[in-house]
C-alpha cells in the first residue's frame, strides 16, 4: 500500500514530529476523511522504512488530541464528528510557530510593529477572500 | 518493567595496554531498534564481539533477557559481522543448509525470498562473490532463522542504495515482530531512519545514549547577528547547556544542548539584529559529541 506521507530521517526535525504534523495537516485539509481507516502502525512503519514506535507515538498523540481513534482490533480511523475540527486547533501550534518565525524574520530588519501589522491583515483579507473561503 | 534483551554493565575489554571498550553500561529493550555509532576504533566491534562470547571482557556483566550467556540464548541471537567470516570455498546454498540444520526456527521460504530481494546466486562459490555480496548471504543467514535479537555490525557495507533499503526494511519489519535489533553503521541516515536510540562511543566510552528524537529535540544551534562586534556573553557562555561558542565578527553561534528557548531569551536582551534557531541532524549531533568528547549523562 501507498502511503500520502513523506518523511526526511536528515531533517534536524525529530521524525514523529514530521509524521504527526503531516497527518494533522491531511485530516485538516480534508485529505483524510472522517472515519477513514489508517494504516496499521507496522504497515506505516514498513511504508516509510522508520522505527514501529516513532509511529505509535504518533498515533498516541494524535489520539489524544482527538483527531484519530483507536479501537482494539479494529484498527486506528481518522475521528468522527470533531476529528476534523480537532486537526484543525491542533494546527494552531503549527499556524503559531510559523508565525513567530516570520515575525521574527521581519523584526530583524527592522520593520516597525505597525507595519507588519499592515502586511499581515493584507495577507489575512488576500487568503480569507470569500471566494477562498472554503469552511 | 519490561525485561531487556541485553544488559551490558560496566564491560571493559583491554588488548594489552590499549583499552577498547572502557567501563561501557547499556540496557536494550526488548523490541528496540538501537543504533551504534561512532569513528573507526570507537570499540564498537569489540562490543559485539564480547556480546557474543567472541572475546573475553576484562570485566563486567552481560545478561540476554535477564539471564546470563549460555547456549540456549545463543540460539536466539543471530550475528552479521563486519568482516565477512566465510569460507572461501563453500557456496550459498551449502551455508543456508546449514543454517537450517542448526537453527529448527529457519525458514526455506523466507531464505528463498530474500536470496531473490538481494539477486543472489546461491550456487555461487564465496569466492565468486563481491564484498557487498557476502554481506548480503550473511543477512539472510541471519534474517532466515527469525531470531529473536540481531547483532549487526555494518550490515549494509559494500551494498547499493537499494539492498542497504532492503537491509533497512528487514529491520524495522523484524523490530514490528518483536525482535531486538543492536546495530552499528557508518550510514548515519540509517540509524536517523530506523533507531529508537542511539549510542555514540569514541575511545570505548559511551558519549551519548539517547532517542534520535529527543537528541534532536535537544540539541540546536542558535545564530545571533549584532550590529557590531558580538558583545561580550558574561554569564551565558558558562552555561553548562552550551556546549561550544563561535564567534565570528557580527555574528555569535552557540551550540545548545538543552532548553534553547531560555537561551533564545537571555540573547534577546543583548539586543541582537537576529536571531536564528538551527535544526541539528543526527549528524551534526555526531561531529559535535565526538568534537568534544566530553561523556555526557545519559538521558
């Protein structure tokens, strides 16, 4: 089976990092639907060729953000009714480190707080044009 | 607890006046993928070797699932060593049949199956073969008989990108089964991919014993650029978390090795024009513990 998920083992940034950002950002988006079965963590394991546990431990973290659900037996599936929704604040850390970088970014060469502020309501009104708008 | 498949304690194996391993502690989990690293001399093989009753330590301990060496827990464990051991002679097939008369857990088919995944002949003569080749025959010696803990010791030398794959593979999908798998390479990416942990040895001492994940947690470089000369650290450049300072002109590079965030604070009130937090692969990681090679607490 095919995976929809990548990883870098040369990334400074810790594998189940990786993993756990690029499924919460596919639940997000809609890639994987509610309900939807995942990979059983051996088959992902063998998938992506990483260790079994940096697999389980996303799977844990995950389930316990609420974006997967795990029943014994059955298997893992993405998260009925606020599985979506769930992905979607657990971005939020995401949306937040990016941000900060970016700002800090642009605070180092001296750009004053009002102007940022500026571009930054700029991009929001661009991205969250009605026609954009998706949810 | 969950019992561990090797438990080595305070191993010291000396040749004459050259001391390879140095007073070395490591506990294995069971089911744990666990990567050694470490330059050329580090001890590693020595370490393998006296795993296997292969050399007799100096001193220490070795226990398999909490049991000390013996015969029974010698049938568990199968051995890829760096070196190929095999007679130049004898042809593949000749060596898998009598792996599958010493070992009641070989299975044909797999044998079959991973003879086919590495383009091996078996007819073929040792002699016939290439490096990368006899390391490929002794993994699937190893691999064929399910054993419960793999010791591997530079088990993708001499292979191409895709048998070191299929090495890889064959890892991790033995670790899903619950084996144990103790390796080394010089293939750092490998160890990245598949290790849970990983311990770096130079001189036979343990530098770091850690998860890949945590370490690369951990460890950061933290790059501050000034509007002039770097002003003078005072207190920051004796903190322990950090391991080394460069300066060069504007810009100030500390390599942190804990709670870089708190650090990313105190620079900030040093005014600063920038300041960058840099992911550390595990090879960087690599190059700064032996750099320093100072022993590090496990973590």
């Amino acid at each position: 089976m095919a995976t929809i998920f990548t990883v870098d083992p040369r990334s400074g940034v810790p594998l189940y990092v990786q993993l756990r950002d690029q499924m919460k950002r596919a639940v997000a988006l809609g890639v994987l639907s509610p309900g939807e079965r995942l990979p059983t963590v051996k088959a992902l394991a063998l998938e992506l060729t990483i260790n079994p546990n940096t697999v389980a431990r996303v799977y844990r973290e995950l389930e316990n953000e609420g974006v997967i659900e795990t029943s014994p037996g059955r298997g893992s599936f993405v998260a009925r009714g606020q599985g979506r929704q769930s992905a979607v604040e657990a971005c939020g850390d995401v949306a937040r480190a990016v941000i900060a970088d970016a700002i800090r970014h642009v605070r180092a060469l001296g750009l004053e707080r009002a102007l940022i502020r500026e571009i930054v309501d700029d991009e929001i009104a661009r991205w969250y044009a009605p026609a954009l708008e998706k949810r | 607890m969950k019992t561990e498949a090797v438990a080595v304690t305070g191993l010291v194996k000396r040749y004459g006046k050259s001391v390879a391993v140095a007073d070395l502690t490591l506990a294995i989990p069971d089911g744990a993928i666990w990567g050694l690293l470490g330059p050329n001399g580090a001890g590693k093989t020595t370490t393998f070797r006296c795993l296997l009753g292969l050399v007799q330590p100096n001193a220490g301990e070795i226990t398999f699932w909490g049991r000390s060496y013996s015969y029974r827990i010698f049938t568990d464990v199968a051995y890829v060593p760096e070196q190929s051991t095999l007679y130049e002679w004898m042809r593949g097939r000749e060596y898998l049949e009598f792996t599958r008369r010493a070992h009641p857990s070989y299975d044909s088919s797999l044998a079959r199956t991973l003879l086919d995944r590495f383009d091996l002949d078996p007819n073929k003569r040792v002699r016939e073969l290439s490096k990368g080749e006899r390391t490929a025959l002794m993994v699937v010696m190893a691999f064929a008989r399910h054993p419960r803990l793999l010791i591997l010791d530079e088990p993708t030398s001499g292979l191409d990108p895709i048998h070191q794959r299929h090495v890889l593979d064959l890892v991790v999908e033995s670790a899903a089964t619950g084996a144990t798998v103790l390796f080394s390479s010089h293939q750092i990416t490998h160890i990245e991919r598949a290790a849970d942990r990983v311990s770096i040895l130079k001189n036979g001492r343990l530098l770091l014993n850690e998860s890949v994940d945590s370490l690369k947690e951990r460890q950061k470089v933290i790059e501050a650029t000034f509007e002039r000369e770097v002003p003078p650290l005072n207190g920051v450049a004796r903190d322990p978390r950090i391991a080394r300072v460069d300066r060069m002109g504007k810009v100030l590079r500390l390599h942190v090795h804990d709670r870089v965030h708190e650090i990313v604070h105190e620079l900030e009130r040093m005014s600063p024009t920038s300041i960058t937090v840099i992911d550390c692969n595990l090879e960087d990681i690599f190059m700064d513990a032996i750099a320093v090679g100072a022993p590090h607490p496990s973590g």
